[in-house]
C-alpha cells in the first residue's frame, strides 16, 4: 500500500455524494484533472483511428483513465458497469466506417 507524506493511503481519495471521478484531485500533486486526463487519452484515441486501416486496435490505459473515457463515450450506462473498473479491466467498443465509438462490453477477469 502507498501513502501520502502525511500518511494518507493513495487509494482513498475524499470524495463528496454523487462524485464518480476524481475530478481535480491530484492537480496539487502535479497531476492531472480528470478533464486533463480525458482530454489527452481520447485525443490519443482519435488520432490512433485516423491513422490507421487496422480492423483491430488494443489500446492499454489504467482503470482511471478508462472509466474517464466510458463516461464520454457511453451515453446509456449501466450503474452496474463501475463494479467491473479497475487496472485489469478490458472495454470493447466498435467503430464505425467514420469513426463513430460506440461501447460495445466490457470485461473484468478479477470480478468475471
């Protein structure tokens, strides 16, 4: 287990009712936003898929970044899915001839 230099454990970050992100939590630690972190992964997303012809594409994130980006890209969500998130999780999407994502499943070998 890590901790903060004050003896915080790492994995549990304070959160308010309702928060599903870590919103800006680690900007004081030199991190990123959860804006910031979205920004960058799905603009990394985007530019896989327009240089690219390959019909399969595996991109590999931690469970933060992933979740950011299901909650972009899913528009219909099951509460359900946030038990499957975590480092070992896999999230199959499909992309249409235009580049349209569209969640297709998604998988966890820890909790499946």
């Amino acid at each position: 287990m890590e901790f903060w230099k004050d003896g915080r454990d790492l994995q549990n970050v304070p959160r308010h009712p309702g928060q599903i992100t870590h919103e800006d939590f680690f900007v004081p630690f030199g991190g990123e936003s959860d804006r910031q972190a979205g920004d960058r992964f799905s603009s990394e997303i985007d530019n896989i898929l327009q240089n690219t012809d390959a019909k399969n594409i595996i991109c590999v994130a931690h469970g933060g970044v992933l979740w950011l980006y299901y909650l972009r890209k899913v528009e219909n969500r099951n509460p359900e899915d946030s038990k499957y998130f975590g480092n070992c999780c896999v999230l199959e999407f499909d992309i249409d001839d235009n580049n349209k994502v569209t969640f297709a499943n998604i998988y966890n070998p820890t909790v499946d």
